[in-house]
C-alpha cells in the first residue's frame, strides 16, 4: 500500500492526530479488509535532521496512545509518564517518541466503537478479528508517512513486547534495536484460560448483545468490570498482593458476616473494575484479548529472523523480565535469548528481582529505567559516531 | 445442644441420610441462629462394636456427602471414590466412613436453597453467614446423634483441611489423628481475591436477585459458570494446563479469527463451567466461598492447640502439600507444621511432587494413596493393640 493516500489531521478533542488512510484498503491477517484505516497517535520531542532519533512506544492491553503527558479522557498521566517526558529515561529532549493507539483499541483508531463505513453504523460485534501483526503494519504505515525511514528503537511491555517482537520479524530494515519488557514468544494456555474467562464474563452479559450494546445507552459494565477484576489478579504477584492489602480489613474492625468487601483486596479489585469500564470499551477487550492469544511464534522464530533479516543488518535486542511475573514469566523470556543468541544476534538480557509481577514494567522500578536509558544512549551514542 | 432432639431418617430421593434438629437453635459464629437443621450424610461400612474405626470425610468447596459410590444427583461416581470405598486406600471394609454436607451447601443440608421455616420460603440471600467453625459444630452434633465418642480421624482436603484444622482446634478430645491435605491455617490476599472475582460475577449476573432467583425460573448460570471458570484455571497448575492443552486447537486446523472456543482449553473451560450449574447453586457458591475466606487461624493456631488440647490427648497429624498448588502452597502447610513441630506434637508431613496442581488429591496420584493407606493402617493398628 502506497502512503501518498495517507492524510494526516489532528482531532482537538481527542488531542493526538489521526493518520487517516482514505480510499484504501488495509488488509488483515483474518483476509478482511478495513476501509479508510484511522490511526490515532501522539508524537513527544523534535524529529531530528537526519531522523534517526525516533522511537516507537508500543502499549499494552489497556493502554493508548497518551504514553506521556496528561491523558485527555481521563484527566490522568499517561500511562507510562514515569519513562516516556523531558529528562526521563526515554528523554524527548533527546528523541522523538510516536505512540499509537492500536488498531482494535479504543482511544481513536479504527476499532469496534468507531463507525463501519459500509453502512454507517458502529462496528460492534462486525468488526472483523485483527492480530498483532495487523497492529504491526498499520503503526508501519504510519512511520512511512511520517518519513521514517529506520526507526531507532520499537519498545513495548506485555502486548507493547509482542508488537515490538513483530517488528523484528516483519520490519527488520525498518529499526534498530528493540526493547522487549515482559513478553513471551507465544501466549500461554494459562494466559489464554484468563483471558476466556474475561471474555466469557463480557458475553455473559446480557447487555452484550453480540457487540450491539452501542444501539442501546447501556454498556456491558458488569462483565467487563469483573474481566478487569480477573485480570486485575494476574498482573499483581501473590507476595505483592500479600504485602499489599494481607487479610487487612476494609474501613472496619470485625467481618461482616456478609458479601459486602470486608477485605482490602475486595474493595481495591472492585475499584479497578469500576474504574475500567469508565475509560475502556467491552468489545475492543475482546478483540485484543483475542489478538494476544493468536501471538504464537514458538516454532517459528528463529526461522523467521534467519530469513528476513539481511545478513548486514543486526537489530539490538533488549530483553527484560521480572522474576514475580507470572503471566509472562522470565523462562519465556530465556526463551527468545536462546533463539537470538543461536543465531548470533545482540541481545542483552536482565531478570529484575521485584515482587510487583507483571505490572512491574508501569510501576516504580529505578532498575527498568536506568536499563532502558542506558541501552538507548550507548546505542543513540554508536548509530551517530 | 443436648442431642436428645436429633432424629435421622432416610430421603430416597438425596439416596442419604437426614439428621434433623427439630425445634432447637443452632448458633451460628455470626451471632445468628438457624432453627430445624438439617445433616444430609452418608456412610460406608460398618461401625465396629467398640465404634473406634469411624472416620469423617470433609468435603471441598464444591463437594457433597456422596464422596464414594454413586451421587443419585449426577449420575457420577462420588467425588472420591478412588479414595474411599472397599479395598480403597480408606477402606470401608475396616473403616467406617462418614460424609456429610457441610451446612451452606446444596445436597441436602441446611443452606440457602432450602427452606426457611420462619417464612416457609426458600432462604436465598436470607440466609445467615457462616463459617468453617459452624460447619464443624453442626459434624459434631451429628457424630454425637452416631453415639461416636472419638473419631478415628478426620480427613480433608482444601475447604475440607479447613474443617480437619478447626475439629482439631474445637474438639481436640473427639479426633485421634487428622489428615490435612492441601489446606492453609488462612486464606490468602490472593486466594480472596479469586473468591472476590467469582462472587461479583455471581451478583452482578441480573438473574441472580440479591440471591431471590428462586422466585422465578432463571438460575444465575452465567455468573456461576464464569465463577466456576476462574476457580477451575486456580485449580490446576500452569504446567498441567500446558501439558493437558498447550495451544492446541479444538476441532479445527486453523484459528477461526472470532471468538468461539479456538483453542482446547477455551472449550474445557467453558464445559467446566456449564456442566457446574447443572449440580450447584449460585447460592451456596457465594456463601461457601466467603466461610473460606473468613478462615484465619494465623496468629491464633499455636495458641489454640495449646490450650484446647489435654496433656495427654495427643492428636496426629498428617499433613500433605502438592509441589504444583499454588492455591494452597508447601509453605502454607509447612507453617502449620512448624506450629505443630513447636508444641512438640506429632506430625508427619509430605510434599508430593505432582504437576497436577491444587486438585492433585482428586485425581490420580498413587503417592497421596498410600500415604493415606499407611497413615492409617499403622494408627489404627496401634491405637487396637
């Protein structure tokens, strides 16, 4: 697909630009076809004369493109403000940083709340199912139409690490190096089970309605509320849970006798439910849960990265795990090590000893930081020699 | 309670016995009180003439009285009927085996699907909180009706070590030994937090009523299902699930790209899930939860057998751990056992190294069989010498 049909605009409420495809058709993995692709997206820093400073941030399951700064629908920080801004471990002072909301998300790209050009109505249910590597080509396009011709580095944690892995495979020309935070090279059964269970709590809900809700004012809150709840538990560690909230009872001395959260660790997970459904959409949950359980490059990886990656070009690999992750825990990270170190690739590998588990990589981890900033000034430092 | 009041009689349909308490109060921990209790129980084999071979079966969280033979309700073999029965690792051709319903639940004892007599309606959320201490005392009044004045032992795994813990705690003077399998002296912050996830899918499903589904119809199954979902990924272990399913598909070659049960483990899950409504009531999964999460002997438990337990009663203990539980791990049981090795108690202990996870003392492993086997072939050979 050409890029010359590509326009982009900015959309002041949503305060990032839209790259808008119009005309064309974007061609997923499933053999659907999106018409008029939208990528929403916010740049951070200055694009450098010779554009050798950009970064791709990729997100997570429930992120978006406000990697920085403050989140305009939510009032909050961006999700990840602690190591994307001026001065911090990806210093925009330095580079300039893309982040784009991932096409099946919520926060402006073409997903399952935007409008179906085919008829003019709200996707829902219609929206055809997309892949990481559907993520992959549509963020690629969009660095083509920002004339990037080589980016200097793809980083992302959990999902965020399985489109960055993507690039490495289907862009190889196209980056230099790729930090990989808590990620895998296939999503496991385990990770698959949690994830039906939350699906199947969303399409229990009978406000569900096959993804048709948005005919209604009702949402699906109730199961989406308790798919965050689920999920909720498999980001924290069970030594973090224990320090955290114990058996501590919630705003009283005795247990109630009662379903009411007598427990700390009740009311918190009710609290993140809640506070879910107020900024994330129940059909886009399904559609990217969907997506991380497709990513399977178990059998195929090395082989694909012996192919596609031309003997001269040598992507830096930065593989990071956290010893309290369980969802993605630091044996599947050995894994990807294994294969690159088989081909003679450069990978740097750290397990971080934390007991924050998967959420590790959003939460205060001083030895994430300087491991990212180091690794992409060393690397900055060499390209421009 | 005197036990002059009790009468037992037989219900063909439950294939059980009926222990009533007619016209007395039950107390409850909660301060409540539950009128016209009703035991549903089995037994196996023979009572001997000096009644020195009876032993109690606690039930798990979703358990009932039909722990061996045929459970009339589903057609299935009991839910231990590789442990129990003639020539079984407890066998009811020396052993007298004794199972019943634990109150709260739904086969029969008192619990929240039955009827209140103060309204003749059916409980539902009316029914009082209860706990593993309650269960407990209404087992004792029942093994008091058996003219059983000490138990051979008492045996449980999960929410039945929870009851093995507290008859030892609560009537030290009427147990020889207990076989603890699987259990904790507490629920943990996590474990809660499952509980948590479970019980919101259950209230936030619309049938459900504040727990008044009885009066139409409709069952809260969807809730259940996803309830029992979660559960069940808890149960096993990460490997188990690897092992059983990987990422294997069902019934197809290829993924479909949508949202059906793609992979084998979706379609497990969902068929766990919908084959537990059909036995169990959203109700009792509520209120049997809680009484586990409400399980707390931590600070209390080395205290506790100090005191109750007389100079020269002395219980023994066996207490087992499964390498694979993370629900109920080693060192939950390794604490107890610390407990226990302080008061210079008897305790044997064994981990047993199974991939198998928290069910592991469900399903087939030879290793849990004979320990069991010579736990008590060796106690109950000295205690008739």
């Amino acid at each position: 697909m050409s890029d010359t049909n590509i326009i982009i605009k900015n959309d002041p409420k949503l305060e990032c630009d839209i790259a808008l495809i119009e005309n064309a058709n974007f061609n997923l993995e499933s053999g659907e076809v999106l018409k008029n692709l939208k990528i929403a997206f916010k740049t951070f820093g200055q694009l450098n004369n010779k554009k050798t400073n950009a970064i791709l941030v990729c997100h997570a399951l429930t992120g978006d493109q406000y990697v920085s700064g403050t989140n305009p629908l939510t009032g909050r920080e961006g999700w990840w403000s602690k190591m994307v801004g001026p001065n911090k471990p990806v210093d925009t002072n330095k580079f300039y940083v893309i982040c784009s909301n991932v096409i099946g998300g919520c926060s402006g790209s073409t997903g399952p709340k935007e409008i179906n050009d085919k008829n003019s109505e709200i996707y829902g249910g219609d929206f055809p199912s997309i892949t990481i590597k559907d993520m992959v080509n549509a963020q690629s396009l969009l660095v083509d139409k920002l004339n990037i011709k080589k980016l200097f580095s793809v980083i992302g944690g959990s999902m965020g690490a399985m489109q960055a892995l993507q690039w490495a495979i289907d862009y190889p020309e196209k980056i230099s190096n790729v930090i990989h935070i808590a990620g895998a090279l296939k999503h496991s059964a385990q990770n698959i089970a949690f994830h039906e269970v939350g699906r199947q709590a969303i399409m229990n809900d009978p406000v569900w309605k096959n993804g048709k809700y948005f005919e209604s004012n009702e949402r699906p809150e109730r199961g989406l509320s308790v798919a965050r709840m689920i999920a909720h538990i498999t980001y924290l560690s069970e030594d973090a849970m224990h320090r955290k909230f114990g058996r501590k009872l919630q705003s009283r001395d005795i247990i109630s006798f009662g379903f009411d959260a007598d427990f700390q660790v009740e009311s918190y997970l009710r609290y993140q439910g809640k506070s879910f459904v107020e900024r994330f959409d129940a059909n886009s949950y399904l559609y990217l849960t969907r997506a991380m359980d497709y990513f399977d490059h178990d059998d195929t990886f090395k082989k694909k990265i012996e192919f596609s990656h031309k003997p001269n070009n040598h992507i830096k690999y930065l593989i990071v795990s956290f010893t309290s992750d369980w969802l993605f825990p630091t044996t599947e990270s050995k894994i990807i090590v294994n294969n690159l170190n088989n081909l003679a690739r450069q990978v740097s590998f750290l397990e971080i000893e934390t007991d924050k588990g998967h959420d590790s990589f959003l939460l205060d981890e001083p030895q994430l930081d300087s491991l990212i900033n180091g690794f992409l000034i060393s690397n900055f430092g060499k390209i421009n020699e």
